[in-house]
C-alpha cells in the first residue's frame, strides 16, 4: 500500500519548526496541499518556502478562537479543505513540582495544549470535517503516559490530549479518524534543554534503541496514519520513543 496524499489537504498547526515542519514536509513529499502557522509570520513563511510544492500560511496564535477560526476558515478557502488536521503546536512553560504551579502557567499550558487541539477540532468538523471525511493527529507525548519530577503540568495537559483523542474517536467516526502520537525525546528547539549535551547522550544510551528521535521519525507515523495505510486505526495513541517507556530501571 502506497504511502501517498494526493488531492489531500493538510493544515498543521506549529509547523514552522520541529516536529510539526517534518510532517509538513513529508505530506508535501507525499502529494498532499498543507498549509502551515505558528504565532510568527517570518517563521511560517521561511519554512513554507523550505517545503516548497505550494505549501502556505497563516500565522496566529492556537489558543485564541479568533485566529483558530480565520486560519480554518482560510485553510478551507485556500486549498480547498481541511482533510488532515494536525493538532501539533505545544508549550510548557513551567518546570517544577505540579503542587507549586501559579495558576496563569498552569492555564496558559492547558490553553496551548488541549483545549487548542479541541477547538480546531470543532471547527474544522463544523465547517468540513462531517461533511467530507477527515484525519486528526493529536501530537501528545510520552510524558502523557508516564509522570515526572518536573514536567508534571505539561504531563497532564498531554495526558488528557490523549484521553481526548480516545473520546473524539467513536464521537466523530465513521467520518474521521482520530490518533494521538506520543513521541519520546525528539531533538527541536522546544526539549533542546534535555537532549544537548551529556545529558542528552545518557537519555540516548539508556533508550532500548541507542539513539534520540528526529522529526522524520514523527513524520513516518504521521503519514502513516494520515494515509490509506491508517484507514481502520482510530482512538490510538501511538509511542514512538525508541523503546524509552519499557527501557529496564534501576530497583525494578
Ligand atoms: N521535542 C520533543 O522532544 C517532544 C516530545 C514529545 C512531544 N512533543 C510535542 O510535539 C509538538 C511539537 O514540538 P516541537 O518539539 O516540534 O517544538 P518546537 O520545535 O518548539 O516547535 C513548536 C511549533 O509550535 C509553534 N507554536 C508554539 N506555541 C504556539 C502557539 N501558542 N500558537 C501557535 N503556534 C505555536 C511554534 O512556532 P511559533 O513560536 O512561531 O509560534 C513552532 O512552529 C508539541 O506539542 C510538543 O509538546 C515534543
């Protein structure tokens, strides 16, 4: 079965860089019309010109339901639908015990990670989705499966992006298919903290598979998914972390 995308639209939030320009590039690659946005016009129009084949954009912010709702709207308009949506765009930005997080950064990360990924979800199945089939991919993380000293807030944002992909799944079918991906340590901008370095290379040596994630690695199961190839997978959370969750621990 050909991993292709012909005559598909795609609109990829956060793809102006990282994990969500891979997947850009790769549905390009693969035939696919994808437009692209994040907050920065310069950003977004950079990475449209890198990935070429009449890739577009529109800047703006995830979280705010006026953006959300222009760039569907545009997305629809300009290329013509919304057959693939990738909820991709993430933040984090708080790092400490969950029990001490003020309540601005514990919104802001709720705002940006989930109910984004709702919303774009609601207006894109008003406006086509229910009426012409579709594909969400909810870009989650493994930190969603798993707790942590420190990343616990993001964590639990990511975790219910998981549970509102498995929720969304039968509430959406048989029109569209809907999956979260849960990657590891991938090597962008965003966990650049956590893999330069030593500290990435101990992170590298304890995966089961020897080595960090690229984005191509994301943007694999991505197509995979968004393609025929996915066609009866739907409410999945799908790990792609070099083996890092089932790695042995010390103490058992
Ligand atoms: N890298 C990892 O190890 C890893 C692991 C697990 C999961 N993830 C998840 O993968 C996704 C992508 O992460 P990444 O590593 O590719 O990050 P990245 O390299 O920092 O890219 C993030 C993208 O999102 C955009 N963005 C951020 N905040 C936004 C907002 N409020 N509105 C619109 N766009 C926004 C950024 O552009 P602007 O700054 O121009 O807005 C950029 O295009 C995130 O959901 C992240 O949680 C990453």
């Amino acid at each position: 079965m050909q991993l292709r995308l012909d005559g598909k639209t795609a609109l990829i939030t956060g793809g102006s860089r990282g994990i969500g320009k891979g997947i850009a590039k790769a549905f390009s690659e693969a035939g696919a019309t994808v437009m692209i946005t994040s907050r920065k016009a310069d950003s977004c129009e950079e990475a449209a010109a890198e990935i070429g084949r009449g890739c577009v954009w529109e800047a703006g912010h995830v979280g705010k339901p006026e953006d959300a709702e222009r760039i569907v709207d545009a997305c629809i308009e300009r290329i013509g639908g919304v057959d693939i949506l990738v909820n991709n765009a993430g933040t984090n930005p708080y790092a400490g015990p969950t029990i001490d997080v003020d309540l601005g950064r514990w919104n802001k990360t709720i705002e940006v990670n989930l109910t984004a990924p709702l919303l774009w979800t609601q207006l894109a199945w008003q406006k086509y989705m229910k009426e012409n089939g579709s594909v969400v991919i909810n870009i989650s993380s493994v930190g969603g499966l798993s707790t942590n000293p420190v990343l616990g807030v993001y964590d639990v944002t990511k975790a219910a992006l998981i549970h509102l992909t498995k929720q969304l799944a039968p509430e959406l079918g048989p029109m569209v298919r809907v999956n979260a991906i849960c990657p590891g340590l991938i090597k962008t901008d965003f966990a650049r903290l956590l893999w330069e370095g030593e500290r990435g290379a101990e992170v590298a040596k304890a995966y089961p598979l020897g080595r960090l994630g690229e984005t191509e690695d994301i943007a694999a199961a991505a197509l995979w998914l968004a393609a025929d190839s996915g066609s009866w997978v739907t409410g999945q959370a799908i790990v792609l972390d070099g083996g890092g969750l089932v790695q042995f621990r010390e103490g058992g």
